[in-house]
C-alpha cells in the first residue's frame, strides 16, 4: 500500500492511454463541486483523448488531465506502473506524429480509404465525428458513420453522406501510424484528382456524342450529375435520375431531357479506363460508334416512315400490324388522343379484321393513368422509331399488310360461298345473324357501317334446330373479366335459320366455309332422313317411352 501510494503520486502525470479495467481518480475539476472519485476505466477515446468510466453516464468522457492512475488492486504495482509510463509515452508520441498528419494532409479530401476518421463542421458550426463507410466516385460522396469510442452497433448502423468538397477534413488520432496514413491519404487524394481531371477531358471531347448512351450510364445535364434511366428514341430524350446517395436512399429526384442536352460524364470510370493513351482512345471509339450508330438507325427509321407515308397515302392504311407494335394517330384519328398534349403515340394491343380496328393501350398521359381504345385502320400509322431495323420492320409491315389484305379479300369470297351453311354448325364456331352480315363491304381499312354482332356457338339443339349463343369477345375490347358463365349467359337461342359463319377471324376462310358447308349438309341429310322416318310413323302412337320428342298435330285444350 505504501508503494502504491508512492507510485500514485509519482504516476499523476501519466494519465494518457490508461488499459481498460484499471482503477484511477477522478479530479474535483472533472465534477464541479465533487469530491474525487475512484472509478474504473472502461475504455479510453485517442479521437479526444477522454475515458470513458464505469458509473458515469453513456455519453460523458472525462479528459485525461483530470483523472490519475491508481495501483490499489494491482499485485504488482511497479510493474503496472511501469506499463502506465510506457503507454502514456508511446501515446504521446503517437499523438504528436497524429497533429503533424492532421496538418499534413488536411486539403487530402478525396477517396480516403474506409475507416478513415474525418471531422464535419455543420450548419450550427458545430464539429461533428464521422468514420469513412465507403466513397463514392461518381458525385465524391461519403457514406460514413458517427463515430463512438466503444464501437457500439446502434452507433455505426446510423449511416449519412456528405460531400467531399464540403466543410470536411481528414484526421489522424485513430491511426497507430498517422504519417503513414497521411501520406497514403494524400496520395489517393492525388490520384483521385488526376482521375477525375482525366474523366472531365474525356467528357469535353465527347460533348457532341450525345445518342445511344446505355441505360445506368453518368451524364451531366444542366451541371449536375444523372444517370440514365431509359432512352426514348421517338423524341430522342433520356430519362435521368440523380446520382443516388451511397446510403441507397430510394428518395432520387427524376427528370426528362433532350439528348442534345446532355453531356457523356466519365467519373465513375476506372483509373484504368481513363489513364492511358490507348485506353482514352478505345473509350472514344466506343462511344463515337454508339452514337454514330444510333444516327444511322434513326436515319433508316425516317426513311422508314417517309416510305410507309406514301405507302398509306396509296393504299389507306395499314392492316394486320401485329401486337406490340408502335403507333401513331393521324388525319381525323388525333381527335382521339386522350388529351390535347397527348403525343398520340401507343403500343398495338390487338387487331380486329371484322371492324379493321385496332385496340390501342396509349402511352400514359400521366403516372398511373392508362388510355386504351379502339380506333380505325385508316387512322393508325405505324412508327419505326423503337425498331433495332427500321427499314426491315417496314418491310414486315408492308408484308402483314398483304397477307392480311388477301385474307380479307378470301373471307369476302368465302363469305358468298357460305352464307347458307346455317345448320348442325359445331360447337365454338363463330357466327352471326344472316340478316346483319348483309351490310354493304367497304375497301379494306373502312369500317363497316354497323359492328356486326359476332357470337360463339355453345350448342346445337338437333329438334328444334336451334342454336344457343354464347356472346364473343373478339370484337369486345378490352376483353371482360373472367367470370363464371351464368344461366342468364346461355338463354341467347336463335332459331338455326338466322345464323350464319363469321369468317373474319379464321386465319384459313376457305377451310373455315368448306367446314360449315359440310356440316351443314351433314345436318340437311340427317334432317331428310328424319322426314321420311316420320312418314313411316302413323299417328296416334300409343305406348311411347317417356323422354320421346314429339310433334302436337293440333292445339289442346
């Protein structure tokens, strides 16, 4: 206990670096009208050079300079008083080297390694503690955490980012050899720099190189920095989004801008990319072949559409265009459009050939709102911009024309042909009433004065030679939800002599009328057998098993 004392006495000074678990006094200064304290050193702050001590609250730090070293409880208090003198030196030391490096490398603000320690003045002029998370090359952003001297979780999951050409400044207290990591911080702050200078040379020479940059690429548009969204290449725009935070925040500013507005960026590219001669040469080759590239194309898609105007100015329309295909209203069809502003561009859903109609699914007026339509051939033109080959989408187009034009021009033979076929018809045939499919044939793409009412067959009823109809969606659009097919849904009978084929939508009419013809002459035959089965049967029959279908002869009473 005597050379305890002696040794407290002596060891007041060393005070720096204290091992946790050791015993120390706590001055009346560090608690304004206390007495000291004995407390047990918990864990020691080399940011601030403070303890944090059992029994005091979470957050307080007492400063080195107001506690001292016990040796109470140690068995050997020479010994630890002599590892108290080694580690206050050795800390001293340290935190000598640590005030060279802080002024050493105090401009080094770009791509410090992570774990770094830096110091952030806020709005209040407050100067706040953070540790390097990760950097982000792109917009020279940090992802960091607040810092706390016991490493607590709930500490480092709290994550932020701040710029690294704001109010920051790099510092060294946490490093065991502060010259070393100033200097490794100065020079990747230096090549951080020359790579940076490299990316802005790189973007000012391929300023004018402004189509077909890929989708997630960095752009600079009115001097801030995007990334490509989409392209649009109907209007030539790019939907851009603003660099997102490295903490992955979802909430990103969105825009949409010409493609002569902005500006190829190269920040995020590899030093490797950007550092060489003939990499800078392969980087602008790259992307002079993307943009040249892209011209080319929507150079073939105006030529495209020069090339379908005339075609549709000839013929009248285009048919048969196929589901997904990108088109446009035009002549009286813009009065359509789900708005006045509305492009009156949308995307084919399904064509129609009994109506020569097509169900457009217009492109959204606004977020969330969905225009869909059904407008005439003569009124929709198709547009090539989309196309990887416009010349060849044109040549698919003219080709679906044709095939379509001379399937129209079968059905309206086959039609003639068939009109008659009315009986025994198979169930899932579609038909119409014969009295409605007499409406006057326009040119193909003209609408026909009345929709004819198109219905699907459920059954055929062999006795009274009647049908019972389902009614069909084809020209119903868009489609009706799915639902159970009530009773109400089977009580369309129409009696067979009414009934005619509807030949529109057979891919093959003259095997759809051939169809029909047979049946009905199937039908015919058995209906001849059964008159003359009739005349074989005298009347008044007795004794007729139930279920028997039978003919009244005369009303009863």
């Amino acid at each position: 206990r005597a050379l305890a004392d002696e040794l407290r006495a002596s060891c007041a000074r060393y005070n720096l670096d204290l091992p946790p678990g050791s015993w120390v006094e706590v001055t009346e200064n560090a608690t304004p009208g206390a007495a000291p304290t004995k407390n047990m050193v918990v864990a020691f702050d080399k940011w601030s050079g403070a303890y944090k001590l059992g029994g005091l609250p979470e957050k307080t730090l007492v400063k080195a300079e107001l506690v001292a070293p016990l040796f109470l409880d140690a068995p050997d208090p020479g010994a630890a008083a002599g590892l108290v003198r080694s580690r206050h030196e050795a800390e001293v030391a340290r935190r000598i080297l640590a005030e060279k490096a802080n002024a050493m490398a105090a401009n080094a603000v770009l791509a410090l390694p992570a774990e770094s320690a830096i110091e952030v003045t806020n709005a209040m002029g407050r100067v706040e503690r953070y540790c390097v998370s990760q950097f982000s090359e792109a917009d020279a952003s940090y992802t960091v955490t607040r810092w706390r001297h016991d490493h607590s979780s709930s500490a480092m999951s709290s994550l932020r980012t701040v710029q690294a050409f704001g109010d920051i400044r790099p510092v060294f207290w946490l490093a065991d050899d502060p010259l070393a990591a100033a200097t490794k911080a100065i020079n990747a702050d230096s090549a951080e720099q020359q790579r940076r200078q490299q990316a802005q040379s790189a973007s000012r020479a391929t300023r004018d190189l402004h189509l077909g940059i890929p989708v997630k690429s960095l752009v600079t548009f009115k001097s801030k920095l995007w990334t490509v969204e989409s392209y649009d290449p109907e209007d030539q725009s790019y939907a851009l989004a603003a660099v997102a935070p490295a903490t992955g925040s979802s909430s990103r500013a969105s825009t949409r801008a010409l493609a002569t507005e902005v500006q190829p960026s190269f920040l995020d590219d590899s030093a490797e990319t950007l550092g060489t001669l003939e990499a800078l040469g392969t980087l602008y080759a790259r992307r002079r072949r993307l943009h040249e590239r892209e011209g080319e194309r929507l150079e073939a898609a105006r030529t495209a559409h020069a090339a379908a105007t005339a075609w549709a100015t000839k013929q009248g329309c285009f048919l048969g265009l196929a589901p997904g295909a990108r088109v446009e209203l035009f002549g009286e069809g813009v009065w359509k459009r789900p708005t006045e502003e509305h492009s009156g561009r949308g995307s084919v859903i399904k064509y129609f050939p009994a109506t020569r109609t097509y169900g457009i699914d217009f492109d959204e007026p606004s977020p969330g709102c969905k225009v869909r339509l059904q407008v005439g051939a003569r009124h929709v033109f198709p547009l090539f911009w989309k196309s990887a080959d416009p010349r060849g989408a044109l040549r698919e187009a003219l080709k679906a024309h044709e095939v379509e034009a001379a399937r129209l021009q079968a059905v309206s033979m086959e039609r003639a042909r068939a009109c008659a076929a009315h009986l025994g018809l198979p169930a899932g045939m579609l038909v119409h009433r014969a009295a409605a499919a007499r409406s006057k044939d326009k040119r193909p793409g003209d609408e026909p004065e009345t929709t004819l009412p198109i219905y699907s067959i459920s059954s055929y009823c062999r006795f009274t030679q009647t049908y019972t109809l389902l009614p069909s969606c084809s020209l119903t659009w868009p489609p009706p939800k799915a639902r159970a097919i009530s009773s109400a849904d089977m009580s369309t009978v129409v009696p067979a002599a009414e009934m005619s084929p509807a030949l529109w939508e057979a891919e093959d009419p003259a095997a759809e009328a051939s169809r029909a013809l047979a049946a009905h002459a199937a039908e015919g035959r058995r209906l001849d057998m059964v008159s003359e089965c009739e005349k074989e049967v005298s009347p008044g029959v007795f004794c007729l098993p139930p279920g028997t279908p039978v003919r009244l002869l005369r009303s009863v009473t």
